[in-house]
C-alpha cells in the first residue's frame, strides 16, 4: 500500500515496518546459524548468555552444571547490562520482553490490577508460578486480581518490588517443580539472585511515551563493601516515578492507560563467614508504593448518573473517580549455612508481608449528596474516602541438607529437608462513607464511594493457616552419559489436608554436542487465603451499565446459600521432552517441549442473577444479594507448549555481535467444567464463553524475541524484536447474542538503543521502545473488559516510548 504525493509514491509506515522486520528475520537466521567459523570474543552480559551461565534453580547439588546440560530447562538472564542500559524501568516489563515463556502485562482499568505487575509462565495464571529470592520463597502480594484480560481470579507475586540494580541474575525453571520447592511451581520457578559484589554504581534515566505523557524518572544507587575479610553487605536504593499517560478518545470522561506510581525502594543482602566452612546470610527488603489508577466515568447533567451515582453540584461535567492504593512491601531472610559431618546443611527463616490500602479520590457517595439535597442543602458528599484494604503476612521455617557422593557410580547427589509456613490474611474495612447507603435503598443515590466501594464491617477478615513440609532429593549420575533425578514431597495444611508429589527426570549425552533431556513430575498449588476469605461488594460496568456484584467468600452464607462446596488443592500432572545442541562454544540451541494437565483449577465463577439463575436469585434475595458470583474449583485444563531458545555470539567486520533467538507457543485449554450439585445446568453460567477465553487467551499464545547486540569500540547497539501472537477473548454480549468474540491481530515490535561508554565506569544509553508504535487491534468498546477500544493485551496500549539513562561506576 502506498500513499500519492504528486509524481512521487512514498511508502506507508506499515509497509516500511514489514520490510524492516523481514529483513530483521532473515538477519537473525544468519546471526544464529551462521558458520562456527567466526570467532567468538568476550562474554556478553546479555539474555543470549542465559544457555552458558551456571544454573542453581532446579537442582541441589552444590555446583550445578551448565544450563545446556540441565535435566530440566531453565534459563539464566544476567541482569546486569538490562540494570545499565535497558529501556525498561522495573523488573515485570524487563522480562516481559526478554523471556518469551514470561508474562506480565500492564493492566488499566482494572482496579487494584492496575498497581501491580504479576508474573505468570507458559500461559497459565500468576499463581501457578513460584517466585524465590536467592533460593527461599518469596510472598506473593496481599491482592487477588478481579479484572482485567490476564490473571483474573489469581494472586501473583510482585516482581517490581525488587530493584533492577540489586539483582544479578534471574534463573527461569521453565517446569514442574511442586515435588521440589513446594505449593505453586506448576508451571515453573523463578529465582532472583542478588548482588553482592565489591563497588558502587548509581543509574539515572528518563522515560516518555511518544505521546508526550508517561514520564518516568528513576535513580538507583548500590554499593556493595566488605564486612573485614569475612563478608559482604550490598545496599540498594531506588526511587522510581512513573507517570500516568491517557490514550481515552479526545472528549471521553475515561482515564486509559498507566498508573500513576511512585516507588521507593530499599534492599540489603550479604553474607559473613561464620567458620572456614560455614557462613552467616542475611537479605531485607522493604518498598513503598503511592500508586493511583482511573475508573470508570460518571456523566453529568442531562446522563442516567444523576442522582444515581453522581451530583450536580459536585460534578456538573461528569467525573472520573481515582483508585489510589498505599502499598507496603517488606521482605527479609536470616539463615545459616554450613557444615555438619560431611552434610551441607541450611536453616533459615523467611518474612514477607504485603499490605494495600485503598483511599479514592475525585469521587462521592451519591447517597449522602441526594439525602444533603433532599433535606435542603447543595447536594454534597465529601470527594475523598478511606476505603480499607487488605494485608498479607508469610513465614517460612527451612532446613534443607544435601550431600555429594563421588563414590557411588559416577557421583551422587542426595538432599532432604522440611519446611513450616504459616500465613496470616486480614481484611480492613474503610471508612463509614465509603459503603453505606445514607438516603434509603432505591431512594436514589446510589450507596458506597463511585470507583470502588469500601470493605464493609461484614468483609472484615483476619484468616491464618500454617502447613509443614518434607521432601527427599537424589541426583545420580549412572554414567558419563546417563543423569538422572527423583524427587518426593509430602505436605499438610492444616486448612484442607495433605498432599504428596514426585519428579522424575534424566539427561542423556546422545552426542558431545547433543543432549536429550525430559521429566515427568506431579505437582499441587493449594487455594489461595485471598481466594478464600476475600470478600466486597463492587461496582462493575457491563457493557457500559453500572452493576452492583457481591463477592462471597468460601464457606461464607452466601456461599453456603448457592451450594458452593469448600475450596481444595489443584493437582497438575506435567511432561516435559526435551534437547540440547551445543556444536561449538558460540553456538547453543535448547528446544523442549511440555505438556500440563491440571485438575480442580480455581477459578472466579461467573456471576449469578435473577436473569440467568431466578431461583439462585431468589435465595440470594433473602440475603440482600442481588448478583454474585464466587471461587470455585470448576475445570480442568490442559497446557501444551515449545519452548526454543538459539544463541550465536561472534564477530561481524571485526567487532563483536551476539544474537538470540528465544521462542514459545503455547495453547491452554479448559478440557472439563466441573460444576457443583446445586448449580447443574448452569455451566455457561458458572464458567462463560468469555472466563472461559481469559483462561485460555488470556495471554497470547505465541511470543518470540529476537535480538542483536553488536560492539564496535565505545558504541555499543542493540536491538530487540518482540513478536505476540493473535490472541481471542470475549465479549459481555457473547457469541449466543450474535456479538462476535474480540480478535487480537497478531503484533511485532521493536526495541533500539544505543550506548556509548564515555569511560570503562561511564556509560549513556538512549533509545525507543516500540520505535514502531504499535498497538492492539481495535474494538467495540461496549463489549471489553476495561470499556476501552481495546484491552491490555501483547504489550499494552500506550505506543511508542523513548528513554535516556546514565550509569556510573564508582
């Protein structure tokens, strides 16, 4: 397609960006499988160096072998150079677009969603996966995701809590591990590993959306010293403000795009030898976070808000309520490790807590404005509301021992430990004015603060748990070729009973550059305390009218009322088969395919009412409710997937370039609906054609990044395409009401930078992110989640961003 301009035919950016993404391909096929022939130069610290660094995730032995020669995948991305001169700000979005088994999209208009960046592995939710920080398990955040197109219904782990600055690596264990590390490694581990090198360094950067909104400025400091000659402490410091950006049509009362956030970040991790053989470890972190997300709009004079939800006198144009949320995040581990007899041993103790506080602004209670004006007054409400929160506490007891066998075959490897864990989840409620309904029900202004409404005194929850663990681990290499791994883990809850898992997976040297590798494990994630007891009342917009919902808790009376049975594990089966191809020490390639099955999944039921359910309805009535909808085990799902990573690092006209080449499709599928005795019948209900596609598309179904890095003397350039597949997902109307699904073209983007070392401790970084400005395919705004023309799917919907950083070392 081109475009006349008078005798002379220009091409369109479109065809512009296909012509530079094909050539980009065909580079990226030479780079990777060019001759081995080119020589290979100094050790890049980039996500191509993920096949060659040593791997601890996944095993327990105390030297782990290269991650080409792992029984089970896992991929080491350094996280030095993405700290000094990435694009990216925070560790959810550095990710996202260097792990292609790696999900977190940015959401908007989705409530608390908005605030916080979830991890997620090979399509399934962000409560499938296990984070850890130096190998001990990290909490995961106090909120259960309601909304938005990715992980609904999940709690996740917040991965910006932690600065890019203080990490070393991060190490991806792209598998089943529940039989090894417990609840929630389903679909993979994730370990971050800190820093605590000698030397300090200080990054600045700037950040812009190409639209002119969304800036960003970020300074973080580390320094790590030594404690004498017997250890070292690392401290880093990061302040982050990242501004909010807007993509609402010009006149529209809406607010779509990034949160506003400002972070400010703490951490400290080291260590201090003890003994010759023995040393004392210690880590803590803590960050706060002012974060505020748009809702909703609300119309003025002469819309259907007035009285309902808005006032004339407060807000005569119409307004948009804003979300903001207080976020505490602290973290911290003490352990020991050592030697007792020919044992490593390990004892530690882990906290982490997560607390959310909401308190919205721009915003009324359009009771108290209608009852203010029918006993003669403006009609005023106050704007601003302490609307309560939630917190969640977790403390984990480990002692793990291992030991190394030289004599036995080839060597062998045997671990064995326990684990205590208790957790505690409570329910705050807000202020008064922020859920009651000051002028009567149906009187005529609507009850609760517009945007999100308070927890009521009913929602106030204070629900603890504690469950205990014991697992064994061999590792035995039965020759030079043949290795192979079994692993076995009981655990009890005390809120649901007792599970156990198993692991088994081998390694075979087919060929000096050819390993064939595969695994077959069991594995669990028990119910989450937020899934639980989490419970509110909350205002939704379903095709643009305002609903009423309640959330009932498990075990609760409505819950009780609806025959909603209690909550229990999910149990998954996983297969994973892969190889290993290593021709010459530039050159690796991994390919694994996986399969997981996963019964009992929870999941956020639809919601019931008088149209789809009356006598549920009617029940429910009797209980003041008049739409619900609740957490439930109802499905069964089954994930199969590549994963394809290929790495090249040689030379180009005499400088140094390296490329990688990192892939995964996946496809989820909902494989049965399980559906309580009460409730037969009702499957659309219980799980629609829409929940059913968040499930399934919630994330796209193929993503691949391409890469080149390339060095010549003080400049040093990057560039990264990022291709997301198409993805489906429904619509509020639905497919049996003629409102055909929303379909997600597929989308490729690109990153550039530039890096110039003004010295060996000096170095300026500029460049774009989504230099082509791509965007999601548009909608019916009526029929998404967010009400917007398209959702947060792929990589978001703000467009192009530019950036500038400065790293120092000093």
């Amino acid at each position: 397609m081109t475009k006349s301009l008078g005798d002379t035919r220009v091409p369109t950016l479109t065809t512009l960006r296909k012509a530079v993404l094909i050539s980009l391909y065909g580079s990226a096929a030479l780079g990777v499988f060019a001759s081995p022939a080119m020589a290979q130069t100094g050790d890049a610290a980039s996500a191509a160096d993920a096949v060659q660094t040593v791997s601890v995730v996944g095993s327990r032995r105390v030297s782990a072998s290269s991650a080409t020669d792992t029984m089970v995948p896992v991929d080491i991305i350094p996280m030095t150079k993405v700290a000094e001169q990435g694009g990216q700000f925070d560790l959810a979005q550095s990710l996202q677009y260097i792990s292609p088994s790696f999900n977190s999209t940015r959401q908007t208009g989705a409530d608390g969603a908005d605030l916080v960046d979830s991890a997620a592995l090979r399509g399934l939710g962000s409560d499938q996966t296990l984070v850890l920080v130096n190998g001990k398990r990290r909490h995961t955040t106090a909120l259960v995701n309601l909304f938005g197109a990715r992980n609904r219904g999940n709690t996740g782990t917040d991965m910006n809590a932690i600065p890019l600055l203080a990490i070393k690596n991060v190490q991806v264990l792209r598998d089943g591990a529940a039989a090894q590390y417990g609840s929630d490694a389903i679909a993979g581990v994730i370990d971050i590993e800190l820093k605590k090198s000698l030397g300090c360094e200080a990054v600045a950067g700037y950040s812009q959306y190409s639209e002119g909104d969304g800036k960003n400025y970020m300074t973080s400091a580390y320094c790590g010293m030594a404690l004498g000659d017997k250890g070292t402490i690392a401290v880093t410091g990061e302040y982050l403000d990242r501004g909010r950006s807007n993509r609402a049509d010009a006149g529209s009362l809406r607010t779509i795009g990034d949160t506003k956030a400002e972070n400010q970040t703490l951490y400290v991790n080291g260590d201090y030898a003890t003994s010759a053989t023995s040393k004392l470890y210690f880590t803590a972190g803590a960050q706060t976070r002012d974060a505020s997300s748009a809702a909703f709009g609300r119309g003025g004079i002469g819309s259907v808000d007035i009285p309902g939800r808005n006032s004339a006198a407060m807000y005569p144009n119409g307004f948009v309520p804003f979300i903001n949320g207080k976020i505490d995040d602290r973290y911290a581990t003490l352990g020991h490790r050592g030697q007792i007899g020919d044992w490593n041993a390990d004892f530690s103790q882990t906290y982490g807590y997560n607390k959310m506080r909401y308190d919205i602004s721009n915003t009324l209670n359009a009771s108290i404005a209608n009852l203010d004006l029918l006993g003669g007054g403006k009609g005023i409400s106050p704007s601003r509301f302490d609307a309560g929160g939630f917190s969640f506490q977790q403390l984990t007891t480990n002692a793990d021992f291992s030991r190394y066998y030289d004599t036995v075959l080839r060597g062998m490897n045997v671990a064995f430990g326990a684990e205590y864990r208790s957790e505690e989840y409570k329910i705050m409620a807000g202020e008064p004015g922020s859920y009651i309904d000051a002028d009567g029900v149906g009187v005529g202004g609507s009850g609760r603060s517009q945007g999100f409404p308070g927890f009521q005194p009913g929602d106030v929850t204070k629900a603890k748990r504690h469950s205990i663990a014991a697992y064994g681990d061999v590792e035995l290499d039965l020759t030079d070729r043949l290795k192979t791994q079994g692993a076995v883990r009981y655990e009890k809850f005390s809120d649901f009973g007792s599970t156990v898992t198993g692991k088994l997976a081998a390694s075979y040297k087919a060929a000096p550059t050819v390993l064939l590798r595969g695994s077959a494990s069991t594995g669990f994630r028990a119910p989450s305390l937020q899934q639980v007891y989490f419970s509110s009342t909350f205002t939704d917009f379903v095709g643009g009218v305002p609903t009423d919902v309640v959330l009932a808790p498990n075990g609760g009376a409505v819950a009780n009322a609806a025959g909603i049975p209690k909550l229990k594990e999910e149990k998954s089966t996983s297969f994973t088969l892969g190889t290993t191809w290593t021709p010459t020490q530039a050159i690796s390639v991994t390919a694994d395919l996986y399969n997981i099955k996963i019964k009992d999944r929870i999941v956020l039921s639809g919601r019931f009412n008088a149209d789809n359910y009356p006598d549920l309805a009617a029940r429910l009535s009797l209980l003041g409710v008049v739409e619900a909808q609740f957490f439930v085990n109802s499905i069964d799902t089954r994930t199969r997937g590549l994963d394809l990573t290929a790495s090249h690092k040689g030379e180009l006209f005499s400088n140094r370039l390296t490329t990688f080449l990192a892939l995964n499709l996946s496809k989820t599928e909902v494989t049965k609906v399980k559906t309580p005795a009460s409730l037969a019948g009702f499957e659309d209900v219980l799980l629609s054609e829409r929940e059913r596609l968040f499930i399934e598309q919630g994330g796209p179904r193929s993503k691949a990044t391409l890469g080149f890095d390339y060095l010549t003397g003080k400049l040093e350039s990057n560039l990264r395409v990022i291709h997301f597949g198409p993805q489906t997902l429904g619509t509020f109307s639905g497919t049996a009401d003629g409102v055909p699904n929303a379909r997600y073209a597929a989308k490729t983007s690109a990153d550039l930078s530039f890096t110039y070392s003004i010295n060996k401790n000096t170095k300026l970084t500029f460049g774009g992110n989504n230099i082509f400005n791509v965007k999601p395919t548009t909608q019916n705004a009526d029929e998404t989640d967010n009400g917007f023309k398209y959702d947060s799917v792929q990589f978001g919907l703000n467009g192009a961003s530019w950036f500038g950083r400065l790293w120092v070392k000093f």
